[in-house]
C-alpha cells in the first residue's frame, strides 16, 4: 500500500532522530526512501524532472500535511524561526512543549523580530529573484508588471490595488500527447493556470493586513494569489493563517540568501474559473500586464512559448 505524505513524514523524521530538515531536505529524503511512490508522483509529466518532484513535495509537506503528522504523533516537531522552517524527530515533546512555554512567557523574546534574512535588497532587486525561483521550482513562465506603464485613466486612486507585482503563466497541457492538447483546447476547459504575486520586504504585525488586503485585491483574476515576503516577525503567522483560510491567498517566504530553501509558507486555494473582466480591467490600464496576456492567448491559441519574454 502506498505511503501518504503524512506516514513519510513521520517515518523519515523517526529515521533520524538527529537531524533537522529543510522542506527540501525532507523531499530529496522521500526520494530515497519511497522510490516506488516516488515513481508514480513523477509518472505525471508535470513532475517529470528530480527538480520539479522536489518542489513539488517541498510543497506538499508544509501545511496541513505537517499539522496532520504532528496531530497523529507528539515527536513530529518544527523549528519555525529563523526561517527556512527545519522539521525533526522530538525525543521528549513535553519538555519542548515546557521550554517553548517559558520563552512565550519572556517579553524580550516576544518583542524580538526575526527576519528570514538580511533585508539589504529593495523590493525591486526581489522581482527577478522571485522570477528565478518560481521558473526553476515550479516551471512558471513569469512577467514583471510595472505599475508605472498604467494610463491612469481612472483618475487619481482609481487603480489602488490594481497591480501585481509578477504574474505567471503556468503551462499545464505543456507536456500533454497532441490529441489530449487539442481536445482541451477546442472545449470548455482551460489548458493554463493564471499566477499573481505581490512582494514585500517584510511582514509585521502592524503591516500585515494591509500588504495581504493589497494581495487579495490584485488577484482576484488569478488562479493563484500569492504574498511573497523575505521575512516576517514573530507575531504574524497567526494572523496570515487566519486571512488565507479566509480569503485564499498564499504565502511564500523568499530566502534571498540560499534562493531554493525558498518555500511556500501557506499554499494558496486554486480558483477553477479566471475573472476575465478583472484581467480586462487590468489590460486596459497596464501595458504590461497587456502583453502577459496577449503572451497567454498566444499560448492557449497554438501551445507556442515566446520565450525571449518570459522570466525577465
């Protein structure tokens, strides 16, 4: 019978009781240890490069998957700060569950903001990064949208919140035999995912509903909304896990120093339909977000990638 997400979590944490892993640790473990699941996973085309298997199963074990192993067994544990988030083998939880109690109890530590990493980058030098990452993990096909190419022809504030910051085509007929490519395309269902991203530095309780309120608003149109930060402060996760059950957007924490230990800190809720009026929305405003989609029709039209204009 094969392993759920769930039982490789704790079977490989249980492995080896003294180590801690990255996300991306984790999943090259899987690889390993699991080859029989391992092939079935990467029989899907989407999968079928060692590096999207791994971002993909980096994804997967974040979330509910690692609230369900935790649930099912004491010793599942979590290192959530600093970031990236590092998974063990707990020997003793109710003494963790006993220290972590004295820190939450210590005022200095509660007020202590500790970032994924140094934010010596601008929020513009963070657009290519992001661009790479989600290109080599997740096989994105990503444009930049500049808010400064809109006509503005709604008046002033009247394009507040309009804006991603890098949308993304996700090609999923891409590795599909022709007459399945040529059957989606000529029926009702959609052979493309639509991705937008808003950046940000940094995550603080003081800014937080506003730079997710920002993301949920200029993304309505998208099969995934995502808010993309480098760091975020101690007191804020609560808060983010709240908003995306509530509104579906996700976050994903960007490590600007070891890019691929990046990792989707919340998954994002997929929409089935794309909001074709709020993309015409955008389209007449923004130049670019203009040929992004021009970029997406040609694709659906004839499976054909530009590819001199994506991930720039």
């Amino acid at each position: 019978m094969n392993k759920t997400r769930v039982q490789m979590i704790i079977e490989t944490l249980r492995a080896n009781p003294n180590r801690k892993f990255t996300a991306r640790e984790l999943a090259t473990e899987f690889i390993e240890r699991y080859p029989a699941e391992m092939a079935e996973k990467q029989s899907n085309p989407r999968y079928d490069s060692k590096e999207k298997l791994l971002a993909q199963l980096a994804a997967e074990i974040g979330g509910e998957r690692t609230a369900a192993a935790k649930k099912r067994c004491a010793n599942v544990a979590t290192q959530d700060k600093p970031r990236p988030r590092l998974y063990y083998w707990d020997a003793n939880p109710q003494q963790s569950a006993e220290i972590v109690s004295v820190l939450d109890n210590d005022a200095e530590t509660q007020e202590l903001d500790l970032p994924l990493v140094t934010l010596s980058y601008s929020e513009q030098e963070l657009y290519p990064l992001l661009i790479e990452f989600l290109h080599k993990e997740y096989g994105l096909y990503c444009q930049r949208i500049d808010e400064k190419t809109s006509k503005n022809s709604h008046g002033n504030g009247g394009n507040h919140w309009l804006h991603p910051d890098v949308v993304a085509l996700e090609p999923l007929d891409q590795y599909w035999d022709a007459v399945v490519k040529d059957c989606v395309r000529y029926g009702n269902d959609s052979s493309v995912r639509l991705w937008s991203f808003e950046v940000k530095k940094q995550l603080t309780k003081g800014n937080v509903r506003q730079c997710f309120f920002q993301a949920v608003s200029n993304s309505t149109w998208a099969s995934f909304g995502y808010l993309v930060a480098t760091g975020l402060s101690n007191d804020v996760e609560p808060e983010l896990q709240m908003l995306a059950s509530l509104h579906g957007i996700g976050v994903l924490l960007l490590n600007t120093e070891s890019l691929f230990d990046s990792q989707i800190l919340i998954p994002a809720r997929e929409r089935t339909n794309i909001d074709w009026q709020s993309v015409n929305r955008i389209v007449s405003e923004n130049t670019d977000f203009h040929r992004f989609i021009e970029q997406v029709g040609i694709y659906s039209q004839t499976g054909r990638l530009v590819k001199s204009v994506w991930n720039k």
